[in-house]
C-alpha cells in the first residue's frame, strides 16, 4: 500500500508522488519512518538525510536542513527550509567547502560556520548512501 509523499522546499516541489516509506530525523527524536497508514503525526526535521522508498522500490535521497514533517490521512508532507535531492549536490563542491569551513572552524567560534559545515556533512553523507548501494 502507497502512501502521497511530498519534499517541498522554498524554492520548489523536489518529490511529488507515491511511496512506501519516508524515513526522517527529527529535532530531538531521532529517526523515524512512515509507512501507509501511519497514526497523525507533526514534527520538526533535524540537519539530516530524508530517504523516501518509491513503489518501484529504488530509494529518493535528499539533504534536508530544517523545516517539519506532517502525517495525516496516508499523506507525507515534508516542509524543508532548504533542501537537496541527490541528483542535484555538487559531491565535489561540497569535499571542497568541508575543507575550508573545517580550517576556518579551527580558527573561530563562528555559529554560522558550524551551520554551514553541518549542511555540507549532511550532503556527503547522501554520496556515501549512493555508495553503498552500488
């Protein structure tokens, strides 16, 4: 049984269709998958990795920064303030800003910097799901 799943970030709709699974972080709750029928259910996302398990089986992976999830009535709605499916992270891009936020880091206590080098663990964490399956 299929269950609508939608990845909606400010910018546009990432994921719009059916699923078997969603799995998530949240703030605070740690990981937590949905399948059909799941009890109402409203949360707050983590700095983490939504996988959502397609009906064909293959898995959509993307990196989300923040924003909540919402369960109700066989439907998944996950509002990301910003977000990244696989097929759109720069791998390369994101070795080389690890890089220099991790020398920058070093330096200074800098909030924004640790943000931002949370951001870029969460994508190469995405690259090392991609991988494992291959």
């Amino acid at each position: 049984m299929a269950m609508h799943v939608e990845l909606v970030s400010p910018e546009r709709i990432l994921y719009s269709g059916d699923a078997e699974m969603v799995i998530c972080r949240t703030v605070g709750g740690g990981d937590i998958a949905f399948l059909a029928e799941h009890a109402p259910f409203l949360g707050a996302l983590d700095d983490a990795i939504v996988r959502i398990r397609k009906t064909d089986g293959e898995w959509e992976n993307a990196a989300v920064h923040y924003g909540f999830v919402h369960v109700r009535d066989n439907s998944v709605i996950l509002l990301s303030d910003l977000a990244e499916l696989e097929s759109d992270i720069d791998f390369e891009r994101a070795r080389r800003d690890r890089e220099e936020l991790e020398r920058h880091a070093m330096d200074t206590d800098d909030a924004a910097v640790e943000a931002r080098l949370r951001r870029v663990h969460v994508r190469l964490q995405v690259q090392d799901l991609a991988g494992s399956r291959g």
